[in-house]
C-alpha cells in the first residue's frame, strides 16, 4: 500500500509531518568524548587487564573513535551551516 492509497480522513488527507532537523555537532563532539572518556577509562582502570588477556586492540578502537570524531564534528558543521541556510531561504 502506497501513501497515496491511504484512505483519507473526512477531513481530508492528513499533512505530512515535517522530518526532525536537529543540530547535528552536538552529537558529533557527544561522540569524541565518549570515545576518549572510553579510552582514558580502560587505560587508568583496565590497562593490567588488558595486556593479560591481550585485548589492547580496544584502546585503539577508542583512539581510532576519537580520531575519527575530529573529521566527523568538521562535516556535522557544515551540515549545520547548511541547515541554518537553507532554513533562512524557506518561508
């Protein structure tokens, strides 16, 4: 069933809803942090644990997280700066 062969209500066909457009930096740096918290924790806490069980690949996934969120805040502010633009040229 398509949208279109949606039954309508008697008042007539519902508006769509507008989609969510939130701010998306706050949760590009949301995402850094909690990638070096993550990191800083199994170093300060886990280090012994992790090179006896050999799972010191985690702290570089928590590195590789953190590096990665630094190109990741740079493109969500853009994304951000596109949306406040486009949001001016709307009626």
């Amino acid at each position: 069933m398509t949208p279109d062969d949606r039954p309508s209500s008697p008042e007539g066909p519902r508006p769509r809803p507008t989609p969510l457009d939130p701010p998306m930096v706050p949760f590009a740096v949301g995402g850094t942090i909690a990638w070096a918290l993550a990191g800083l924790v199994l170093v300060v806490f886990f280090r012994d644990w992790l090179d006896s069980t050999g799972r010191t690949d985690w702290l570089w996934i928590c590195l590789t997280g953190f590096l990665l969120g630094f190109p990741g805040t740079v493109t969500m502010m853009r994304h951000d700066a596109h949306r406040r633009r486009r949001r001016r040229t709307q009626p």
